[in-house]
C-alpha cells in the first residue's frame, strides 16, 4: 500500500456518506439500509489498516539506537 493509502481510504468514505445523504432525499428506507452495510464496510476495513500496521512494524523488526542512547550506554563509569 502507499504511504497515504489510509488517508485516501477515509476520503472514499467520506464521499460514500456525502451520496448517501443525496439517497436519503429521495429513498429513506434504502438510506438506512445502505447506512449499516457501509458502518460494517468501515468496521472491517479499520481492522485490516489496524492489521497492515502491524505487520509494517514486524517487518521492519526491532529499531536501531539513537546515537544518543549508544553513546549513553558507552561512556566509562555508568552503571
């Protein structure tokens, strides 16, 4: 995925719900039907970014030191 692949994700719903709104003028009933799938389509897609993070930051593995911390952990006479 790209870097702003999450952002672009949100803005795709933003959109879905501004349609939405144009629907329920003119059909209420199929509004709030289509309302609950996409509240279910954010529910699913929320847990495959929360996912994809975390696997992102497996696969990165461990960070390396700051030089800061390894120059802490190098000077003579600390603990």
């Amino acid at each position: 995925m790209t870097e702003h692949s999450y952002e672009q994700i949100d803005d795709l719903f933003v959109q879905i719900r501004l349609r939405l709104g144009l629907v329920r003028q003119s059909d209420p009933a199929t509004a709030d039907e289509l309302k609950g799938l996409i509240t279910q389509l954010e529910d699913w897609v929320e847990s495959l970014v929360i996912d994809s993070l975390k696997l992102r930051s497996l696969e990165r593995g461990p960070e390396k030191p700051t030089k800061s911390e390894t120059r802490r952990r190098k000077r003579p006479g600390r603990k």
